[in-house]
C-alpha cells in the first residue's frame, strides 16, 4: 500500500482558501487509502468475496432460457459470421463479437450450419450457445471487486466502497446484460477499468514510469471501451477533458506529448481491431453490400472474385466503413414497442421483456429492468448531491457551511462533483437526441450513480454509515431474491407475475 501523506500540525496549515489543496493530500476522515491496495488483507478478502458471490449470482441457471433472446438475435448471428468468415455488416465497432468469437471457439462453440439465429425465442436445441453466455457472465464478475477497489482509489471507505461493489453486484440490469449474448458487460468492465487506470494516472509522479504505465494502459483500455460500442464515449470523454485541463484530480494538466500518446494507444488499438475485424472477412456474406466493390473482389463466393485482386488500403477501407457505420446509426428512426426514455431509467419506471415462455401452465420470464431499491437509492443520492451542491452556492458565505470546509469535505465535494458530470454525460446523448433507446442504455451511466452513493453515504457518522450501508445493503438483496425469477427464468403463476409489478408500465 502507497505511504499515507503526513498530516502537518494545524500551526503549519495554511488556510484552506490561501492555497490549493493537491488531491493527494484531500482525503477523507476515514484515512482511505489513495491507491489500489492489494497488500491490504481487508480489501483483498471482500475482493475475493465478492468475486465468488457475483460468480453465483451470474452463473446460475445460465443456460436459462435455451433459446434465443433478444439482441442474441443480432450477436449470436456476428459470432457465427466471424468464425465462417462471412462478410457482414454492424453499426457498432469489431471488439466486443471478436471477443465472443475468439474465447467462444477456444471453449468449444462453433457454427451449426443447420441452426440460425434467425428467430427470437427459436430453441438452441442441441447449439452449444452456453460457452457464449459464460464469456459475457466472466466480464460481469470481474467487474464486481473491480468496481470495490475503483471506489477505494476514489478514496470511498471500505464501507462505503462496499456498499458500491453491492449496488452493482445485485442490480438485475447488470445481471442479465451479463447472463446473455450480449455486448454490455464488455462495455461496463472497460469502462470502470478505464476509470480505475485514470485514477492511478492522475495520481503518478510526472516523468516516471508508473506514468507512462498509467498513462499507456488508461489509452489502451478508453480505446477498447469505444472498440466494443460508441455509446462508452462518455467516460473516455472525461476523461481526456480531466487529463488535459487538470481538473478535479489534477494539481497539473498532463503535458501534450502524454495526451497523444494516450491519444495515439486508444485510437491505434481502434484501428488495429478493424485490421484484425478486415482480415476475419474472407468470404461473401449477408453484409457484402455494405462494402466497396473493389473489396468484393477479395472475397469467396462473390461473383466478382477475382483471386489476383489486392484488397483495398486499409485507412481507405477503415474510413470508409466507419462513415457507413456512422450514417447507419444516424439514420435509425424505427419506433420500437419496448423502447423507454432516460428520465425512466432513472426512477426505473420502464424496463423491456426480453422472454417470456410457457411452461406447463406457469410463465417463465426474463424481464430487464433495474433493481427497484438500487436504482431508487442511486435516484436518491444523485438528488441529495444536487440539492446539497445548489445549497452550498446559495449559502456559500454562511458560517455553518464554511466550518465544514474541511479537506475531507473539499475531497467528497470535487469528487461527487466529477462522479455526478460521470452520470450526466452519459444521459445527455438520449437527452438531447430523439432515437430509440432502451433500459440497458442507462449502464454507464448507472455505474457513477452507485460511486456516488458511495460517497454520499461516506459523509455520514461512522456508527450511522455502517447502519445505512447494511440497512441498503440488506434491502438490495432481498429485493433481488424477491425478483429474482425475472433474473433466472424461474417459471411463475399469473399471478405472481401481478405481484411484481409494482409500476404499470412494467408489463
């Protein structure tokens, strides 16, 4: 663990609004540690606690539903394209269907030509699609204590970051997206890895190799973040903004040879996995005309081919198809009946039936939507930051509020104040543009709002925040055992479906 900073005697402090408190020295009043802390038994037994209990939460009855469900139509369909290599098109980057290709084959999935992913809700019969969930469930546990110990580096309690680690492991939204064929637990790991590298970015010496470590890893994994789908552009966003502006964390900006260079690793791991997307694409395809003719030309089956052409250059290739990917995405106007809107994911007012099929006169359902006390208790805690943030302007002069302008108090103030843009920014594209989205749209998002209660809840009283988180803690659970055969499939009367319907609009 990284030496706690010596806390000079209160004759040598200068007063807090004479100078600039560097964000080293701004730590809470529980001595948090600043840097990750894997020589820290305490924090290093909840990790591993927490990766066995999310390995069960996400690994039961994975098989459940054996049919297709959902956007499996669409990726299940991209994993068999890349192992055939059959030419096809998809408005979102290469990285996430490569990793399911690539880990799928490696544990044994490979194409039936008699089956098809053709149908939602068709039977997987005798298609081994079980290695596919598993590789979406594994990103889904790691992301678990990895989310404990980004909360840690924030410099949030083990308390708190606790409380952290189990809003995100016992979140149905999470869960499903990582039970499924899907691309979102990949999404949601890069993204809180990302955050996890900045911290320690923002933190290493200037001109020594724990930066440049820092400096190249937080590049590389912000580049695999938008590689899997543009919708994770929100935290590298700001992450570039804190770095080259040395805001909130920062005492200084990162020089512009560092923003390049991170800049260069992000954007060159981008590039490259189109390389490698291009390479996998050696026959004709149901995506074949989305790409140039002279492409065609290079590929098996076309009647074009010709085996003496070379294939276009890639940067031609690569520009090309990623306008065509933006077009497409821009152009998608199609209404959708399971579509929802921002401010219902935030009161969880919405969710989406991803299956529903009968079984002997029982129903039994996949339904996404959010832990109700989670997603309410985020809700809550979002709300509290920003009344509290628009009372400590109005009463800025106030004597009670300058006595608690404490460093602890400076540090949770500019720290919820980048966790709350965190949640903002990956609200305001659905904010701001009138498209289809859906529930599982609020991920990124969702994940500052669980930081951010961890702050919140780290300004209370020892006795009174250990109270709350287990008070939170406990109501999280049982709200997730209480729903969890919406999670699992688990066959129920009509009943009991009724009883869980809480809201109207979740039918």
């Amino acid at each position: 663990m990284a030496a706690q900073a010596k806390t000079p005697k209160p004759s040598e402090q200068a007063p807090v609004a004479a100078r600039r408190v560097s964000f080293s020295e701004m730590k809470p009043s529980t001595a948090a540690p600043t840097f990750s802390v894997p020589g820290d038994k305490r924090d290093s037994t909840i990790c591993w606690i927490l990766f066995v209990i999310a390995t069960c939460v996400r690994f039961y009855r994975l098989g459940m539903p054996s049919s297709v469900v959902f956007d499996e139509y669409h990726f299940g369909t991209f994993v068999d394209n890349i192992l055939s290599g059959a030419t096809h098109f998809d408005i979102h980057p290469p990285l996430g269907k490569l990793t399911l290709a690539v880990f799928g084959y490696l544990v044994g999935y490979r194409p039936d030509p008699k089956f098809g992913y053709d149908e939602i809700g068709k039977e997987y019969g005798g298609v081994l699609y079980y290695p596919l969930r598993e590789i979406a469930a594994i990103f889904g546990v790691v992301t678990v204590p990895l989310m404990y110990s980004t909360a840690r580096n924030i410099g949030v309690s083990w308390v708190g970051s606790l409380l952290v680690a189990g809003l995100f492991c016992f979140d149905n939204l999470n869960i499903v997206e990582s039970r499924l064929i899907l691309m979102d637990s990949q999404i949601v790991f890069y993204l809180v890895l990302s955050l996890f590298c900045a911290l320690h970015l923002w933190r290493s010496a200037p001109g020594s190799w724990s930066r440049f470590w820092w400096l190249t890893a937080t590049g590389l994994v912000c580049g695999c973040s938008i590689s899997v789908k543009w919708t994770a552009l929100a935290t590298p966003g700001l992450i570039a903004i804190v770095s080259f502006f040395g805001l909130h964390f920062m005492d200084d900006p990162l020089s512009l040879l560092e923003c390049v260079w991170a800049g260069v690793m992000g954007l060159g791991l981008y590039a490259a996995l189109f390389w490698v997307h291009f390479k996998t694409l050696t026959h004709t395809g149901p995506g074949v005309g989305f790409f140039p003719q002279e492409f065609r030309k290079t590929l098996i089956g076309e009647p074009e081919y010709d085996p003496t052409v070379k294939r276009k250059p890639f940067f031609e290739l690569f520009t090309y198809l990623n306008k065509y990917m933006f077009t497409a995405n821009a152009g998608i106007t199609t209404r959708h009946h399971w579509e929802s809107y921002w401010y219902q994911w935030v009161v969880n007012w919405r969710g989406l039936l991803y299956s529903n099929t009968s079984i002997e006169g029982k129903w039994a359902s996949v339904y996404l939507f959010s832990n109700p006390i989670i997603c309410w208790a985020c809700a809550g805690f979002v709300g509290l930051f920003m009344i509290g943030f628009l009372f400590s302007i109005r009463y800025r002069d106030a004597k009670w509020l300058k006595a608690l302008r404490r460093e602890s108090f400076l540090y949770a103030r500019r720290t919820s104040i980048f966790l709350f843009w965190g949640w903002l920014i990956n609200l305001l594209p659905y904010i701001l543009v009138d498209r289809s989205a859906f529930v599982y749209h609020y991920l990124p998002g969702l994940i500052y709002a669980q930081l951010l209660s961890g702050v919140m809840v780290d300004q209370l009283p020892k006795k009174l925040r250990a109270v709350a988180v287990l008070v939170l803690l406990s109501a999280s659970v049982a709200s997730f055992v209480y729903f969890a055969p919406w999670i699992y499939c688990t066959p129920l009367t009509s009943d009991e479906h009724a009883e869980r319907r809480w809201l109207k609009r979740w039918d």
